[in-house]
C-alpha cells in the first residue's frame, strides 16, 4: 500500500480504535465516514470538516486515502452496512 506523505501522517490504523480500520490520526473519525458524507450526502470538503470537526487537510488526505484505495473502504461500508442492518 503506497502512501503520499500527507497520508502516511495523517491516515493510521490503530487495532483499538474500528478494528484496525483506517482513521484521521488522533481522531476516531474513519476514512468511510469521510468517504460517505462526500459520496452519499454530496458534502463538500468544508462541511465535512465542519461536520467531523477536523481540519481540511485531514478530510483531503482521508479522500485521497478513499480514492487510492477504493476497495479496502468499499469492503470496510460494506461490512459496517450488513452489521448495521442485521436482524
């Protein structure tokens, strides 16, 4: 897994914290809570950071972290859903 600079400091994955998921660092906040205020709510970079109360930078290295790694979080919203709605 290849990481920009800004990712490497900002995206962690800490086994305590989601189940190892990936996170803003210092946060609880996790990269597919990010992913889906852009992609289901249509949020803009400014209200998500708003919304999670994180500066810009950590919501733009959370959406790059999303857009390089696409599947992981895909599998991560899906496993959240089907736990989320199970009976």
């Amino acid at each position: 897994m290849v990481k920009t600079r800004s990712e490497a400091r900002i995206i962690v994955c800490d086994p305590r914290v989601h189940g190892g998921e990936p996170i803003i660092r210092g946060t609880r906040v996790p990269v597919r809570s990010i992913a889906l205020a852009r992609n289901e709510d249509g949020l803009a970079p400014a209200e998500i950071a708003a919304e999670f109360n994180v500066d810009i930078a950590a919501v733009d290295a959370a959406l790059a972290y999303y857009d390089a790694h696409r599947a992981e979080i895909e599998r991560i919203i899906d496993r959240h859903e089907r736990a989320t709605h199970k009976a």
